[in-house]
C-alpha cells in the first residue's frame, strides 16, 4: 500500500455499495453502455430514480455523493466495472424492476446501437433474468417508447 492509500484510504477503504447504489448504477451503466450519455438518457434515469421509494428519504446531498461515487467507478473502469459492482447489491426484488428501467433508458434516445444491444443481453444474464420474461419487459418498454 503507497502513501496516498494509507491517506485517503485506497482499496481497503473503498466505500461499500448497498441497493441504492445498486439500482442507480444499472441505471448509469444503460446510460453509459453506448460510449455516451444522452440528455434523454440522463432525465429517464433522473426520474426514475426521484419516483421510487428506495431514494424517498435521500437528502439531495446524499444522493448527488451517491452519484458521484458511481460516476467515479464509471469513469475509471467503464460500464462494465460499474456493473460488476453494483449487481451484486441489487435487492432480488429489484432485478425485473432494474431490468424495465434499463430498457427504457436506452430506448430513451430513440435509438438502440449494437453496444446497447449487447449490454441488454449482458445485464439480462447478470440479473438472472429469464429469456422469455426479458423478451417480454423488452417489449413492454419498445410499446412505451413510441411515438
């Protein structure tokens, strides 16, 4: 362990992620799983997250810190390190749920590029969602995004 580890904590120190953290981070890695993170993608995710109960008592400074920590994961190792975080402290009763949430955010922009394809199908197997109730949630959310 260096110097700065022994300062500002390192990776012993890294802050535990729990079902907040959870839910949030599927939610940023659909934003992000493109390369990119669209304006459209951003609001769906903003008020999806504002609606729920998980984050009803979540003063905004507590939530924008929440934010800043996925964020920092996104950043330094992509969708796919942020992902391997947060799967594993998403609640079983959430998983339909992050699944919906996903699809819809990267319907949001109106387009699916093949790098959102392939992260569908890859949060699908993490979450241990069956193929044919995916299919369906899927097309549940390709319906609400028309027009």
């Amino acid at each position: 362990m260096g110097l700065f580890d022994n300062l500002f904590g390192g990776v012993a120190g890294e802050q535990q992620f729990g079902p907040q953290e959870g839910f949030a981070g599927v939610l940023l890695c659909a934003s992000a799983c493109d390369g990119h993170i669209a304006d459209e993608e951003v609001s769906s995710l903003v008020t999806t997250l504002a609606r729920m109960k998980l984050y009803q008592n979540m003063t905004g400074q507590r939530f924008n810190s929440m934010m800043d920590k996925l964020l920092g994961v996104l950043k330094r190792g992509g969708p796919e390190k942020l992902l391997e975080k947060v799967v594993p402290v998403l609640p079983p009763e959430l998983r339909e749920t992050a699944f919906a949430n996903a699809c819809d955010i990267v319907l949001a922009d109106g387009v699916v590029e093949d790098a959102e394809k392939e992260f569908i199908n890859k949060l699908m197997s993490q979450l241990g969602i069956a193929g044919d109730r995916a299919l369906t949630i899927v097309d549940v959310m390709i319906v609400k995004n028309r027009g």
